[in-house]
C-alpha cells in the first residue's frame, strides 16, 4: 500500500494552531503521513480562519493556490477545507469554492482520516448546514461543567498516571507538533460567552469550555519535555477561565501551578477581557517569577458610548486606570490591544476619544482593524455606517499615530534588561532573533548582537539581554556579561 501524505496550512489565530496539531495526531493516528511541504503532498488540508474579511479572503486565496497544485502535475490530488471559515460557512462555502474538494465541519474533526480517506476515493462529501453552535450546551456555565458528551470542535484532553505516579498527558485528543518553535500556545478554553456585536465566533465556535487545570499544567509539562520554552495560553476570553467550572478565579492557582508543576521557562496569558480583569489576577500575573510581563488586552475602543454600542464595558479614564494599575506591578511590563475603527455610528467626538486614550495610554502594541459588516451579528444591522472613505483614513491616521508611540515605548526600553527566548539565527547579520517578556511573538522582535561565534547561543534558551538601542518597535541588545 502506497503511502498517504498529508499537508496541513494554518491560517489565523494561536488557536487554530493548536487545532492543527491535534488534526495532524489524529491523521497520524488513522494512517495518514505528514509533510511539510503542499506541493509533496497527495492532500492538502486549510485550516481556514473566519474571523474579518481580510483573514476570509486569504483562507479563500490559499485554497485555490493549493488547488491549482493538482493540475500542476506534483503529488496533490485533493484540497480539503477545515477550520473556523468552514464551519461558519458551510455548504455555502462548498458551493462557492468547487476549488476546494470537501469542506468539513468541527463535528468531522474525531474521523478526519476517514474524511480524507473518502474524498481521496472521488467520493463526494457533503458539507454541513451551519447552525449556532452555542445550542450544543447548556445554557448556565455551571451547568456546562457536569456535561459529559464530547463537543466537536472544543476538544477535550484527561491526564492519567504514569507507572511511576506522576501525571502523565495522554489525551484521547492526541497534538504532534508541526513546527520546532521553542514557542507553542496551549488552550485554555474553547468558545465565547459574549455577545459583543461586531463578533461571529460564539455562533461557529460555541459557548465557553474551560479546560481542567491539571490538564492544562500536563500539556505545558508535556511541551516543556520536547523543548517547548514558551507556552502562551490562548482561548477566545481568557479572563472567564474556570466560570463553567464553577470558580471564576481559577486562573489565579492556575499560573502558580504551571510554575511550580513544569519545567517550562515562560507563559503568556493571551486575550484578556477588560472588563474582566481583577485585581487578583493582575497581582498574580505580576508576582509569579514565570509569567511574562506583558498584558494582552482587549480595549477594542476607548469610548464609553461606542462601546456600548459594542455591548462592552469600560471606557478611556477605567482603560487608563487598569493601565497604571499594571504599570504600579510591573513598570516595565508590555501591554498590547487592538482597536477597531469606523463601527456604526462612530462619530468624529468617539473617534477624537479614541486617539486621546492612545497618545495616553502609551502602549506597546497595538493591532488597528478597519470595521466590515459579519453577517449573524447584531452590528451588521446597525445604523448609521460609517463611510468607507472615512474609515480608510481614520485606521490611516490611526496607524500612523500608533506606529510613532509603540517606536516611541521601543526606544524608552534602550538600557533595559529583558529576558528573550532565541527563535532564530540570522546568518546575514549574525544575529540572533528572539522576543523579550514584554514582547508577544507577533509584536516585534529582539536582535542579539555581538555575540562571539556564531552557534554561541542555542535556539530555545532564555537568555538576559541590555537594550542598546530600537528600530520602530523592534530592539537591538547586547547579552548581558
């Protein structure tokens, strides 16, 4: 029997990379054969995001370059779509893209070999109705906790004992890693009980799903073992860690916990909700030695009626204060965000208060996204829209403002000392590259410099380094003698 080769493509978030290792377990598993490279593959599986139209427009795009591959003569026989655009859309998707041979939903995810299987035989799949997943579960988040049946898509791992009694990660949701990162991210939780109006994920991903916290710890210890230095935990709303589980503070023994039970280097919480952080957990989150110091918050606006618009919560003076709060734990801690321009109604005053928070509030890294219309919210029926050539040139002048502050909190950093985990070598510049604490993996970087030899420093280590200097929000550092 020939061999089945299988190449998995990743589009979008952290986590859907996590998704996409435990696909390649579980095509493992069933028989298939990874490889890294589409275009040596006889399958080649998307796993779409579905988030905002540019992340749509780009799954579309890399389906179709995986597509022409099967009239290029090579390997690739089939192109098979998964993942979050799949879900959301379904049939629709199906019909629109004849480029793609199946498009399989999360409910797909436990026989994915045996989906492959069959449209590597020519059979025809047919692609699911979408429907809000949110109806999967019960409605309390309590109640969600005693619910026994597996829910596709959220995934589910138990840690066992080992011969010798330690816990030991052998989840009937298995993970192969695809890249040899010393980063990897590590779930939470699945799903979004918010209902924040410009946002479709609960209806595709469903309704919150904490992880038990020894699993979590088992899965960085697992990661740690292969090399892993950095785990950053990702879930769509990490602040509501442990609701369903019935304590809302289980994030505060969780972060501990890892410390004290792995050999990991370093954790990133990623995805906090504003208007969820506690006082608790920012003490935790400044005093346990292996959090990084950084703050991923997700400010989404700064004024108060745009965001209740929004159905969030806060506003720029609660914003600036959390800000300083962070600032009076952790002086030289990174605080991220992202914004969203030009939602329904935004009028020149909440626009002029959204800048004001910014120029204050000095941030590290910031994601600036133009708002579009996502069908199945409550926004996409909002009024009045913003005029597209308004909203181009406020994420222009938006941008443009936040590109000069985060070069500026670069530049302050110069005579810092930060911890950075070395991802690469540049064999150009005889650098080494890496990423500080106060750095998340796609906010910039660090360069090493001046270090004697050119293997001195091995891909993984954690190493203390001095600023010598920035360019825009990346620093050049020196290792510290």
């Amino acid at each position: 029997m020939s061999e089945k080769t299988v190449a998995i493509i990743t589009m979008g978030c952290a986590r859907n990379e996590v998704d996409s290792e435990e696909l390649a377990a579980r095509l493992e598993s069933q028989g298939w054969t990874l490889v890294k490279d589409a275009e040596h593959a006889e399958a080649v599986m998307v796993n779409t995001c579905g988030f905002v139209d540019i992340a749509k427009a780009d799954s579309i795009n890399t389906i179709i370059e995986a597509a022409d591959l099967k009239d290029s003569g090579g390997a690739t026989k089939a192109v098979v779509a998964v993942g979050c655009l799949a879900q959301r859309y379904g049939s629709e998707l199906a019909n629109d893209l004849p480029e793609a041979d199946a498009v399989l939903s999360f409910d797909d995810y436990p026989n994915i070999g045996e989906r492959l299987d069959a449209v590597m035989r020519g059979e025809k799949i047919t692609a699911h109705t979408p429907s809000d997943r949110r109806a999967l579960l019960p409605i309390s988040p309590v109640d969600r906790a005693a619910n026994t049946n597996p829910i596709p898509g959220h995934g589910s791992q138990e840690v066992m004992p080992a011969a010798d009694g330690a816990l030991a990660w052998q989840p009937p949701i298995l993970r192969t890693r695809l890249e040899n990162s010393p980063v990897a991210p590590v779930k939470l939780a699945s799903g979004c009980d918010r209902r924040c109006t410009f946002c479709a994920i609960p209806s595709f991903r469903g309704s919150f799903i904490s992880r038990p916290p020894a699993d979590v710890v088992a899965e960085v210890a697992w990661l740690a073992g292969l090399g892993v230095t950095e785990a950053v935990l990702v879930s769509e709303n990490s602040t509501s860690y442990g609701k369903d589980l019935g304590d809302l503070r289980l994030l505060e023994s969780l972060l501990p916990a890892i410390g004290q039970g792995t050999d990991i280097a370093r954790i990133r919480v990623a995805y906090l909700q504003p208007a969820e952080v506690r006082p608790d957990l920012l003490t935790v989150m400044a005093n346990t030695e292996v959090v990084a110091p950084y703050f991923d918050l997700s400010f989404q606006h700064a004024s108060g009626t745009l965001l209740r618009r929004m159905k969030r919560f806060g506003g720029k003076d609660s914003f600036l204060e959390l800000i300083a709060t962070i600032r009076d734990l952790s002086p030289s801690a990174g605080i991220r965000s992202n914004v969203i321009v030009g939602f329904p109604g935004e009028s020149d005053e909440e626009f002029a208060e959204l800048i004001a928070f910014l120029e204050q509030a000095r941030l590290d890294a910031v994601g600036v996204f133009s708002y579009s219309d996502e069908e199945g919210t409550e926004a996409f029926n909002l009024e009045p829209k913003v005029d597209q050539g308004v909203i181009d040139a406020r994420v222009r002048r938006i941008t443009d403002l936040v590109d000069e502050l985060m070069a500026q909190r670069a530049q302050d950093r110069i005579g810092e000392l930060v911890q950075v985990v070395i991802e690469s070598f540049d064999e150009e510049s005889h650098c080494y590259i890496g990423h500080a604490g106060h750095q998340g993996p796609d906010d910039g970087e660090t360069q090493i410099s001046g270090v004697a030899g050119t293997k001195a420093l091995g891909i993984g280590q954690l190493v203390s380094v001095r600023v010598t200097d920035s360019s825009g929000v990346d620093l050049i550092a020196e290792l510290e003698n």
